[in-house]
C-alpha cells in the first residue's frame, strides 16, 4: 500500500506527517506461545533491548523493533515502561530510521549535570546514544557505515530530538563498529562509552556526550571469538567491600551451546582501560535464548539485567504469527567468589514475587518418580518451582502434554552438568539445531542445593546454586505443558519443592 493509501486510510484516527502512524493493534496476549510473565511487542519484530534506565520513578525499555513484519528490518527503537519490572506499558516508537541510516543498539544515560547543555527551563535530559547504520554504505562496500549518533528527551523520553550534531563518533574504519553503552566514571568526572569494535571492545570518554577521545581497547586475543562481538555493557558490583568491574560482551555466533551468547569478564577499571583479573570464558547464560543483555542505567547500588530471549541461529524462524520474540525476565546480578575468581551470578528480580496467585510447599519427598502433578493441579499458565536438598543427585524435571509432547530439564551428576533437552519438546522442525540437549556447569562445590525454575508458555529459566549456573531456552508445544514429573534414579532426596502458580502480565 502506497504511503497516500495509508494516509487516507488512517483520516478519521489522525493526520499524516513525517512519522510513521502504527496501526491500533487489538490482542489478547493469549496467541499460541504468547509469553504471560516476559515482556514481548504487541506485535511485528523484537531483537535486542536498548536504552534502559531508570528515571522519576519508572523503568523505561527501548528495543530494537521493525513494526512492519516479523521478520527483521530497518531498525527503530520500540518503546515501554513498568513502574515495577513486571508490568510494562507500551509507548509509540521513539526513535525512527533517519538519513544517517536505520537505528541500531545502544544506551540512555540521566544527564543530571547538564552536561551536553540539552536541558532547558531546568529540565533534566535523558540523552540516548545509539548506533546509525547505513544500509547504503553497507551494500556499497564501505567500511565506515556504523556510526553513534545521539537524541535527548525533555519529556521523560516519551519524544525524541536528534542532535543536529550528529554523528558524534565518526568510524575510522571498523566494519562492526557499534552498540554503545554509556555510563557517567564519577571519578574522572566524564562519560565512559564501552562499543563493540569488531572482535574487541574499545572506551571512549567524554565531558559532554558530544565530543569523544579514544581511551584503550580489550580482548583481542581473550575469551570466546566464535563470532562478532557485540552489546558489551561495564560496570561494578561489590564483593564484601571490593569494587570489582564487569564487562558483558555478547558474542554471535560461538556460544556454549551454539548460536548467540553472552560472556563476561571481571577485573579493574580505571577510566581509562579495563584489565581482567582472569581471561578464562565464562557466560552469564549457558542456555540457547539469552543474548543481547545489558544493565539498566541509574539503579544505584542494584544492577539490574535484561536479555533478548532468543538465538540467531533461529529467531526469524520460530513458529510464532503475529510477533516475534520476547525479553528474559529481569534479572539482579551480583558476586560470588569460588577461590580466587568472582563469578557473576544472576537471579529473578524479587519484584516478580507479586505474580504468586498460588503456593503450594511440599517436604521430604523422594524424588525416584514424583508427580508433581497430582499434588498441586495441572499447569494453567506459568509457574515458579523451587527446589532444595542437603545433597544434589541426578535428576529430572519433565514438562509434558497430552500430545507426549515434551520438555525435559535436570541434572546429571556424572557429568556435573545441569541441562535443558527440548528434542521432543512440540514444534522443533523449523531450524535444524534446535532440537537438542543444551548443558551447563554446576559451578558450585557445596553438597548442598537450591534450584529455581521458571516456566512459562514457551519458555524455562533456571537459576542453579545461587544463580551461578543459568539457562535459558525457549520452545514451542502445540498444546501447553500441562504436567510436571520429577524423577531420579540416585533417590535423590529433596528437603523443600516451592510450587508457585503465577498471574499473567497483561491486564
């Protein structure tokens, strides 16, 4: 349809301009694998989450999003806010593809010194950094077609005006030049960016958000390199009073179980340059559908972590109609340390907690065959399951319908490794890899457990050990799991199963 066509189409809801008018879109949330507890568009396509910060009292997610298919395309940032981490209420999109090219990843900082000289009449400004893309530049076999741009807000980022300035970073010459996150180094009183330079990672500072100097690059030669890097993300966490610097750098493909993945690095920052105190690889999420994730800017002491819950090995493939993908639940993320190295541990956000409609706590059970089922009802949405015992033996936790379609989870003790096996798990036809048995290492050494599990339409959570070891996966039954089955042939012991049914998101 012609752009008059739409125009005309559209008189009587509102006036043509030079913005795109969305159509009003009518859903229920309630399409076949439609998540009921994670956050996904109302329709058309979703990839990478951008810009969240956290201001006046309200989370505000951005995210890479093509309203016109379900399949990616000339990129814009989509748009929500949760005053809760758990309800989310859609906005129009924010920032639209412009002469510079389309809009890519990147991040939104509280500008509460006015550095950038954007506020007026004493309004603070959000300023969104983000990658240009020409599409033009990329087909024509230029190597200088990323660049970072920025916009700012006067209105608590519901509009958007770009700098007439931009580019404010020129590429001097990197193919994959991108993904820039920005937070304020109080020490050096200046802004850190942290972008994605092909295989490494490079800093730059700035007094204003304007003009930018290189500072140092990182990982070259270290960690995973099956693949571009991209969506890095630096900041520090404390460890019984140590500041210790984490750098999240996704990676596609060259992931643990295949596909796209995030790994992690800890060490110093001294605004300037990063040094890691170990260059081993180590992941936030061994799962297949968690990539892309960053922090949420201005959360204080809390760092607050989102991903895209999908691969792309995949994601334009999956077996859902109107929309395509969703967000991992939001996640805290914090320290523990296994000798001399800190590891980065990640768990549901205590928020979540509100969705508990239902509990059900069983003790003591042996866990050789168990049907869950028939002590709490069969599964009508999604669910929380806790599990916790003196002493971890191999078990698994079997979703299953009536179809004999089904999803097996557990662990395997003679390996030392927990897993997620969707081989069997309902629609797994659209893409080769995706029906397998995905592992992740019990990092632990305690004897002792506690495993929380996450269920919902189409997806699993695990947070193992203290949220240790993670992963994510997604699937695709032709009829809800409706049945959960727990078993073990070591006669594992289990001091405590949680059974939580949960409330959906969407009201």
């Amino acid at each position: 349809m012609s752009s008059y066509l739409k125009c005309v189409a559209l008189i009587f809801f509102a006036a043509c301009s030079n913005q795109k008018i969305l159509p009003v879109l009518q859903t229920n949330y309630d399409e076949p694998h439609r998540p009921q507890i994670h956050f996904s568009p109302k329709e058309a396509w979703m990839n990478d989450p951008n810009g969240m910060v956290y201001y006046n009292n309200t989370y505000h997610l951005f995210y890479q999003f093509y309203p016109d298919s379900t399949v990616w395309g000339p990129m814009h940032w989509g748009h929500a806010t949760s005053k809760d981490l758990v309800y989310w209420e859609h906005h129009p999109v924010a920032l639209y593809p412009d002469s510079l090219g389309y809009i890519f990843s990147g991040s939104v900082v509280v500008d509460s010194a006015n550095t950038s000289r954007f506020g007026k009449d004493g309004k603070i400004p959000l300023v969104a950094i983000f990658t240009h893309h020409d599409m033009k530049g990329e087909k024509s076999g230029s190597m200088t077609f990323q660049t970072q741009s920025i916009a700012y807000s006067l209105d608590d980022g519901e509009t958007w005006t770009k700098y007439s300035g931009n580019p404010v970073l020129r590429n001097p010459g990197i193919k994959d030049f991108r993904d820039p996150k920005v937070s304020w180094y109080k020490a050096g009183k200046r802004w850190i960016m942290t972008l994605a330079t092909k295989d490494r990672i490079s800093f730059y500072s700035s007094p204003d958000l304007k003009s930018w100097s290189k500072q140092s690059e990182f990982g070259a030669t270290v960690g995973a390199h099956g693949g571009v890097w991209e969506c890095p993300d630096l900041f520090p966490l404390q460890y019984e009073g140590k500041e210790v610097w984490v750098l999240l750098v996704s990676i596609n493909p060259g992931g643990p179980n295949g596909g796209s993945a995030t790994q992690y690095f800890t060490g110093e920052f001294d605004g300037t340059a990063f040094t890691p105190f170990a260059t081993d690889t180590r992941w936030i999420d061994y799962g297949s559908d968690n990539y892309a994730g960053v922090t949420w800017s201005n959360t204080g002491d809390r760092k607050l972590f989102l991903g895209w819950m999908s691969n792309w090995q995949y994601a334009s493939l999956v077996p859902t109609q109107k929309w395509r993908s969703a967000m991992t639940v939001p996640r805290e993320l914090g320290l523990q340390k296994i000798g001399d190295k800190y590891m980065v541990t990640a768990t549901s956000v205590k928020e979540l907690d509100v969705l508990v409609k239902q509990e059900t706590i069983l003790e003591n059970i042996d866990a050789t065959s168990f049907d869950l089922t028939n002590k709490t009802g069969k599964m009508q949405g999604p669910v929380k399951l806790k599990i916790a015992g003196d002493k971890l033996e191999s078990f698994t936790i079997t979703l299953d319908n009536e179809r004999g379609e089904k999803l097996i989870a557990g662990y395997d003790a003679s390996t030392n490794n927990y897993f997620v096996d969707r081989s069997n798990s309902g629609k797994i036809n659209f893409e080769k890899e995706f029906a397998k048995k995905h592992t992740a290492p019990r990092l632990s050494a305690k004897q002792n457990f506690e495993i929380i599990f996450i269920i919902d339409n189409a997806s699993i959570e695990i947070f193992a050990d203290g949220g240790l070891s993670v992963m994510t996966d997604i699937f695709f039954p032709t009829r809800l799991y409706t049945n959960i089955q727990i078993q073990s042939p070591e006669h594992l012991l289990i001091k405590t199963v949680q059974y939580n049914k949960l409330k959906g998101i969407w009201r």
